[in-house]
C-alpha cells in the first residue's frame, strides 16, 4: 500500500506544550525517521532551547505521537511542516500545515472570568467589557484566519496584539 502522509497538532492542557500525531497511512520500509520544522509567521524556526538541528527529531521508536514539551511560552501561529526521512536523512515525504495555538490566551481570559466571579461590579467598567471583547476577538480570528485562509501572518499579528494586552494587563483590564 502507498505512504500517504497526515499528522495532526493539538495543544495540550499546559498551554505551553503540544503533541504531534503522525497519522499516515500506508508504509514505505525506506522512512527511517521523522523531522518536525516548525515555522513561525517571520519565517525563522521556533526550537527549544539549545537545539542546533534546525528541527525537532521525531523518531519512528516514540510511536506515532511525540510530546512537545515548554515551547510555546505565548502564542503562536506556526506553519509545522514534518518531514518523513531516509537513513541517511534525505525528505522522502513531506506535509505542511498551519496551526493556530491560543492556549495561553484562554488561560488569561479564564483568569479575567474569576476576577468577575469575584468581584462583579468590575462588569460596570466599560473599558474592562471592551478590553475582554478585544482580547476575545484577537484569539478567535486569530484562529479564523488560520483555519479559513491558512493564513499565518495575520494570525499572529492577532496574536501579537493579545499578548500586548496580556503584557499590559494592569492598563487594560483594572478593576
């Protein structure tokens, strides 16, 4: 049967963190191993610390998912591209998709919905309505415009401009 290459990306609980899932069906007894390059809307690569490789290592004896573990300490919109590779190293098969990570953000809002919780006169303060609407909208068009248009650069502008917010966050949501 044919190789035919697919793998999926979720973001874990720890928004830091993702796992890759290689999903491909079929076999070719010449893929020897897996690279994961992931790219982010400025072209360069986003690797974990001290890698040199230019790619994270997937190799085929962790199975079919690998753990991405502190990578993503905001978030992103990247364009993952695994490469399925011989002995020597050499891309047999390729595949490119773009994901769109908004975990860190959600984990901010959630903090913004306890503050309400426990403090609900906050809802009186126009600007703290406004400043959760945007921030909101920042996330879910940043999502949107990956999803729809495989569009990573205005992602992550979108992006960008939630973690300004997040940065600012005694400026733009004070009780």
């Amino acid at each position: 049967m044919a190789f035919t290459q697919a793998f999926t990306v979720a973001q874990s609980i720890d928004a830091t963190s993702f796992s890759v899932t290689d999903t491909s069906t079929g076999s070719d007894s010449a893929i020897a191993g897996r690279r994961i390059f992931p790219q982010l809307a400025d072209g360069t690569y986003l690797l974990p610390t001290g890698n040199t490789s230019g790619y994270i290592d997937f190799p085929l004896s962790v199975g079919a998912t690998i753990d991405i573990i502190g990578l993503l300490t905001i978030d992103y919109a990247l364009s993952i591209t695994i490469n399925w590779v011989d002995v020597s190293g050499n891309t047999l098969y390729t595949l490119s998709q773009s994901y769109d990570f908004v975990g860190n953000d959600e984990d901010f809002m959630y903090g913004l919905v306890q503050g309400i919780a426990a403090n609900r006169g906050i809802l009186q303060n126009q600007n703290f309505i406004f400043n959760c609407f945007k921030i909101s909208m920042y996330a879910d068009y940043s999502q949107k415009s990956v999803e729809t248009g495989d569009d990573i650069q205005s992602a992550q502008q979108l992006l960008s401009y939630a973690q300004d917010m997040i940065n600012k966050s005694a400026t733009y949501f004070q009780s």
